[in-house]
C-alpha cells in the first residue's frame, strides 16, 4: 500500500500517539462486530432487550446468558496481528496511550499496557446494586445463547451484572477523563475498526483533530474525511497496521 506523501511525513514526526480501538480490531480474531450489515450482533439480536438496565431488569436470565455465550467466545478469541501490532508500537513510542470501547481482553493479551477501557471489560462482573466485584468460578460450557440466571453478590444477595456499559449509562468517569486528555495531546491518533457511532467515545477523534493532531482512519468502510490533518486508510486493521508501524521510527 503507498501512503499518501504528507502522511508519511507526519507518521515520521508523531511523537505522541493514541490509538483508539473499536470492535473491528477484534474482528480478524473471529470476534462479531456490532455494526457489520450481515454479521454484526445488533444486525441479529436487539440491543435495547440486551444493552440496558431495564432489559436487565426486566429479563436477568436472558441478558446474563447473552453475556455469558459472548464470553465464552471471547475466551476462545485470539489476538491478530491488528493486536499486536498495536502493542508492539507501544514499545517503540514513550508517549502512548490505546484507548478501545471494545469489552475483550485481546489487547492485552497481545501485550498492550495500561489499556483505557471506556465501555468496560467483560471478564469483570460487578453487583447490580452494591458494584462490588464478582470473580467467574468457571467458564461457560453454551451451544447457544440461553437463558442463564445471574448469580448473586455474596456481600448483598444482589443480581450479579456484566461489567460492561450499557446503552443510557455513563462511562467510567476517571477512563473517559484520561482518554480525553490524551486524545488532546496526541499529535497523531489512530482510529481503527470503529463505526464511531457511540457517544460520547466517538467525541475522540474530534477532539485530538480540534487539538490539530493527524487522525488517521483504519477501516474497511470508506471515511469521509473533512480535515487536511485528517486520513482515510481502507483496509482491514490486520493487513494496514503491520505496514504503518514500518513508516513509524521512533526509539524510546
Ligand atoms: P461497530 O460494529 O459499530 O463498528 C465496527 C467497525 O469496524 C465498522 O466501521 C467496520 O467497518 C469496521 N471493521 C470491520 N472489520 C474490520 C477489520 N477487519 N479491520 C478494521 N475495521 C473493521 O463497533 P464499534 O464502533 O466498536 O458498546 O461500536 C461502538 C460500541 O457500540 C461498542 O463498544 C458497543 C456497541 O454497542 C458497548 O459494548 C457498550
């Protein structure tokens, strides 16, 4: 893939990098976007039944066992090369920060630090009522989605709730704030795999534009972009990642 020219300059220049993650990161893992028209989860099943409080409430059963088949998924999923190339960038650059809205633990798993999770983490449950933290005993053993109820929270009786935030919740305040802060200082963010649909994340890219940072969009779909400082790469983020971190040389 050629990279436009003034791109290339500014990759050699950026010294403060964000990456900022959606679902797409994941997808070459074999993990299901949200989005995607045919294979994306909220093409197949309705979020507002699922991705709520008051769907929790209403249905336990059918909201925990949601979770607990796409965790089970997640704890078959490996990290792709899009993972770890991300976490190889973070050794070459003193100044980074990956902020994902994805719910897995690939990145981490492909070696990432200090990762910003806005929309929370799967594999750490909580109580509904008294958010004191649940520890899995197992992993789950599903064909299928099914109807599991939660269990309780050994300090108060309450529903066991998935640690992920739902549609209507606020983000995790301490997260967003550094996420924030890092995408103003970034002097290049790269967006990868996200529709950026979802507020307030999706505030990220414009915010580090605003701060006249060089964004850079890693995706399949086409972007428009709007901003001289602002770039479209179309592709998978396993196939471009790989051949932007080649542009990127920087030592710690
Ligand atoms: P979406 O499903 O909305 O968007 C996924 C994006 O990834 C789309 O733009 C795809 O074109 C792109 N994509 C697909 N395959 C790709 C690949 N191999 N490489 C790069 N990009 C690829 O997912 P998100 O933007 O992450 O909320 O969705 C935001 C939030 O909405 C999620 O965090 C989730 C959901 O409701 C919570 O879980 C709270």
């Amino acid at each position: 893939m050629n990279f436009p020219e003034n791109l290339v300059d500014r990759l050699h220049n950026s010294k403060n990098i964000v990456v900022f993650t959606g679902a797409g990161v994941s997808a070459e893992s074999g993990v299901a976007t949200f989005r995607d028209a045919l294979t994306g989860l909220w093409a197949r099943f309705d979020p507002m039944q699922l991705a709520t409080p008051q769907a929790f409430v209403r249905d336990p059963a059918l909201v925990w066992g949601w979770y607990e088949w796409r965790r089970q998924l997640l704890l078959q999923a490996e990290p792709n090369p899009a993972h770890l190339t991300i976490a190889q960038l973070q050794q070459k650059v003193a100044n980074f920060q990956l902020v994902t809205q994805n719910v897995d633990d690939l990145h981490e798993c492909a070696g990432s630090k200090n990762v910003i999770h806005l929309h929370g983490c799967i594999f750490s449950p909580r109580c509904f009522d008294c958010a004191v933290s649940y520890s899995f005993s197992a992993a789950p053993d599903m064909q299928q989605e099914v109807k599991i109820p939660p269990p309780a929270c050994t300090s108060c009786g309450g529903m066991i709730r998935p640690g992920v935030v739902w549609f209507g919740e606020a983000l995790p305040q301490g997260e967003f704030q550094a996420a924030c802060e890092a995408a103003a200082q970034a002097d290049l963010m790269l967006v990868v795999g996200t529709s950026g649909l979802v507020q307030p994340a999706a505030m990220l890219p414009a915010l580090a534009l605003r701060n006249n940072a060089t964004v850079v969009h890693i995706n399949p779909d086409a972007h428009q972009s709007g901003q001289p400082n602002e770039f479209a790469l179309r592709g998978t983020a396993g196939n471009i990642l790989p051949l932007l971190l080649a542009q990127l040389h920087h030592s710690k």
